[in-house]
C-alpha cells in the first residue's frame, strides 16, 4: 500500500516517528503499551500488504516471551508469590514487568519498521548531513546494512546452489563447508560494497565545508501541522511526566497515579496521534476511489470514421 507520509517533510516525519517511540518507551502502563503496539502493528502491516508480517510475527513471538521466562527467574520482587523454584519465589508482578516489556520492545520495533519505510536515506541525510555528516553516514549505512546484507546473502545462496553447494544438502561436513564458503563470499562483499561507498561519498565532496544540498525539499502547510502535532504531543507528555502523573510501578505491587482527568485526555489524544498516519492513509484511498469514480463518469468521445 502507498505510503503517504512518505511525500512529508523529513523534519515533520522524523519527529513523528521519533516521539512516538520516545513515548512508548518512557511510559510503561500496560494498557497505553497493548494501544502502542496494537496500533504500530497495525500500521506496519498495510504498509508491508501482509508480506513480510508473518515472517515478523515468527521473531515476534521470543522477543515477547524471553522476558517473561528471564526475568521472574532473576527478579524476585513483588507482593504476590505463585510458586517457588529452588526456595525462590516466582512472583505476578515479575511475570507482568517482563510481558509489557516485551510488548514494549515488540511495539518499539514496529514503530521502526514504519519509520524505515517512511523516511528513506535521502530525507535523514538532509536532516542531519549538514550539521553532522559523519553521524548521519553512518546511522545510514547502518540502516542500510541490514537489508542489503541479506538481500546478498540470497543471492550468494542462490548462485552456489546452481554450483551444487548448500547448507541444506550433504553431510554434515558438506553443509559447515559450504557455510563457510558463502560466509567467505558475504564478508568480501560487504567490506568491497563499504569501500565503494567511502570512495564515492569522499569523491563527491561529502562533508566537505560550503558543500550545498542538491535537494531543497519546501515546507509546507501539511507539512506544518504534522510537525505541530507531533511537538504538541511530546510537550503535552513531558508535562504530564514531570510532574509524575504517567508513573507507573510493578514492584513492590502494581500501582500508578490513577486514571486522572489529564491521563485520560492524554491517553485519547495519544491515540489519534497515533492514527494519524492511518487517517492520511485512509483519506488517500476515498480521494483516488472518488477520483476513479469520477473518470468513469466521463463520456467516451467518438472518433470520427475515416472517409
């Protein structure tokens, strides 16, 4: 599915996404964690159209559970004690700390995959490239690295199995071997890949002082109440956090501030920042479905039959 946030300012893209992860990781009440993650699910989803979610939902599943596996059996802490390995107690508030942050991460990792697919390398080094043009590079390339790594592990694969090697057939001796072949072969081409890259940043003048933007990306109206939304939003929660009304605790008992007239309007407006993207997505579909509609309607002109 398109992607219309796509097309915003990078600025206003940015400190969406980033506010939006800022929040979920600062804020920890579970059911402000289950909203987060629902919706960053949700959104990563229509963007991907369903094809690379399941593989997701497969890491998913251990990202959500390793917590709460370690950490009752690390962290004793808690008023209500459900059972005892080796004379130490096994306690619900252990179990619920590591399952909300799981679902923490699991949300956080949604948001990014969002952001990946809405904020490419071109508008983050037109945010940072000026001002900071190493950091920029390398968060880039790192960025970069994990795609393109296993876009050539695929293709490392592939050529060597037409060659008769592979990882899934053979012995077991057969199978490390190739490993360490097409191992060998993707170190090479990374670091090759890498230097090239150096090589033409450093021969098109990259850092360099004076050096201009060959892109000017304009600031628009929409552009405006994005970055509006998304600086009023961060305000409103570093308000509401300082003065201690979003804490929320898990030892020594489950315990917060309450559901306070402020947390609750909070929590509503969090939810439509939240949505937003989804909201343009939706008003783009009714547009075009309301701009087909009305091409359909168009009569035919008819063409003149040669004499």
């Amino acid at each position: 599915m398109r992607n219309p946030i796509s097309e915003f300012h990078p600025l206003a893209v940015f400190l969406y996404f980033m506010t939006a992860v800022g929040i979920t990781i600062l804020w920890n009440q579970p059911v402000f964690l289950a909203m987060s993650f629902g919706i960053a699910f949700g959104y990563a989803s229509a963007l991907e159209k369903g094809r690379n979610i399941l593989r997701s939902l497969v890491w998913l599943l251990p990202v959500v559970l390793l917590p709460v596996i370690v950490n009752p059996l690390v962290n004793h802490r808690g008023n209500t004690p459900l059972l005892y390995v080796n004379d130490q107690p096994i306690t619900m508030e252990a179990i619920l700390y590591g399952l909300f942050t799981g679902v923490m991460i699991a949300a956080m990792l949604f948001w990014f995959q969002a952001y990946s697919k809405s904020l490419d390398s071109d508008g983050f080094l037109y945010l940072f490239g000026k001002r900071f043009p190493s950091i920029a590079l390398m968060v880039t390339m790192i960025f970069r690295f994990v795609p393109q790594f296993h876009k050539s592990l695929q293709e490392i694969a592939a050529v060597q199995k037409t060659l008769g090697v592979s990882t899934s057939q053979g012995t077991l001796k057969q199978r490390l071997q190739a490993g360490g072949m097409l191992l060998s072969a993707l170190i090479s081409i990374t670091l090759e890949d890498s230097l090239q890259t150096a090589d033409s940043m450093n021969s098109r003048g990259y850092g360099l002082p004076g050096k201009t933007r060959a892109k000017k990306i304009r600031f628009t109206l929409r552009d405006g109440l994005l970055f509006g939304a998304a600086l009023g939003e961060l305000l409103f929660f570093l308000l509401l956090w300082g003065m201690g009304k979003t804490d929320f605790y898990y030892f020594p008992a489950l315990t917060s501030t309450g559901w306070t007239p402020e947390v609750i309007v909070f929590f509503a407006v969090t939810c439509i920042y939240f949505l937003i993207p989804i909201f343009i997505m939706i008003g783009e579909e009714i547009k075009w479905l309301f701009l087909k509609s009305k091409i359909s309607r168009l009569p035919i002109p008819k063409h003149k039959s040669q004499p």
